[in-house]
C-alpha cells in the first residue's frame, strides 16, 4: 500500500524508500551484533565490580555510542516509512510520536549504562577500595533510571508498531506485514508488563530481536516499493 501526498515526485519518494528500506534492513542486524557485545559485569565484591566495569568502560562506550547513533538513523527511515503510509492518518502520526519518544528514552538508557556508569567506575576505580560502597549505590541509582527510560523505551516503541501494524491492515497486500507488526508489537510489551522479562542484556536482547523482525520485513517492503 502507497499513501503519497499529491505534492510528491513517485521517483523522487520509491528512491526514499528504498533508502529507508536498506536503513531498515541493516540497522536492526547491526544492533543484533551490539548487543552480542554488549559488556557485562558479573563481580559481587564492590571494589571487584568498579574494577571490572572500568577495565570494561572502553567496549561499553562503544557498544553504546553506536547503538544510539543506529537508533538516530532508525528514526530517521521510519519518516519515509510514515510517509509512504501517509502522514496524514492519525494512527501514522501516532505511531511516529510514540516512536521518537522510544528512541528518545533508549538513548537516554544507553547514556547511563554506557557512559555514566562507565565514568563514575572510571572515578572510583581510582579512589581507595573504601570508597567502592559509594560507587555500588551510584550506581544502583543510575541503573534504576536506566531501566525507567528502557521500559518507557519498549512500551512506547510496541505502540509504535502496533500503530503502524493497523495503519497497514487498509491494505490487503499488507496485511501480513500487519500481522506480523501487531505480534511483534505486542508480544513484548505484554511480556515486559507480565514480568516474563526483564530488560537486562540478555531480555533486552529479546526484545530487539523481536522488533527486528518486523523491522526488517518492513526494510524489505520498502525496497521492493511494496509500502
């Protein structure tokens, strides 16, 4: 299903979407890859865990830094997206604004799990192995931000597609791309809510595989100029 506005060249919006197709196909896969390397720290000993997420705060920094700039270039495909749908619908502009508010709270997420709890260790790891106990509480204070803004993160992002999946469910082509949405839309929000996950890396990544999924398949409707 195509939804243009009358102002728009066909050439000049397929080329879009094929663009924000090819976005969308590989920028799921690559943070796929990123949460594969997604550091971890396992020491119960406070001077033991500063240690080890300063030793690790280089790779955290990177895994964080290039998550965020995918969920830029993410946002950035889904407005052709949304206007091949047709920018006009509400449930398009919808989607859209839940979308940004969950890319705007997953970067806020991976600022304090990549980057300030990598200083503050960086910090502490340099201060007598007394001072550790202040760093766990820090600690422990970002983190539960850090799963505020995550869970904001899911909720908002599975509203998003689900939005989008009943935009698409017009179309009778599209409807297993609907579907398909509506599945990975719900599945994890409903999951995340019921306390089946929990969004530490492995759940997180869970959840990014799920959404991939259909992520992708739109990517690939989108360079077949099927949407």
């Amino acid at each position: 299903m195509t939804t243009q506005d009358d102002t728009t060249n066909p050439a000049e919006s397929d080329r879009d979407a094929r663009i924000a197709g090819i976005v969308l196909i590989a920028v799921p896969l690559l943070s796929i890859l990123m949460m594969a390397h997604h550091p971890s720290a396992s020491s119960h000993d406070p001077a033991a865990l500063v240690a080890e997420i300063a030793e690790k705060a280089t790779l955290s920094r990177i895994v964080h830094g290039v998550l965020i700039a995918l969920m830029g270039a993410e946002l950035f495909a889904f407005i052709a997206f949304c206007r091949r749908l047709g920018f006009d619908r509400s449930a398009v502009r919808a989607g859209f604004v839940a979308y940004s508010i969950g890319t705007g709270a997953m970067i806020g997420a991976a600022l304090i799990s990549g980057f300030i709890v990598s200083d503050l260790a960086a910090h502490y790891v340099q201060q007598a192995s007394g001072d550790a106990t202040s760093f766990v509480d820090l600690s422990r204070l970002a983190m539960t931000g850090n799963q505020a803004l995550a869970k904001l993160g899911v909720i908002a992002m599975s509203a998003a597609i689900v939005l989008w999946s009943v935009a698409l469910l017009r179309g009778e082509r599209d409807r297993w791309v609907a579907i398909a949405g509506l599945v990975a839309g719900l599945a994890p929000a409903i999951a995340l809510v019921a306390g089946v996950i929990r969004l530490d890396v492995g759940g997180m990544t869970i959840v990014v595989i799920c959404q991939a999924v259909w992520i992708v398949i739109v990517g690939i409707q989108l360079v077949r100029a099927k949407i």
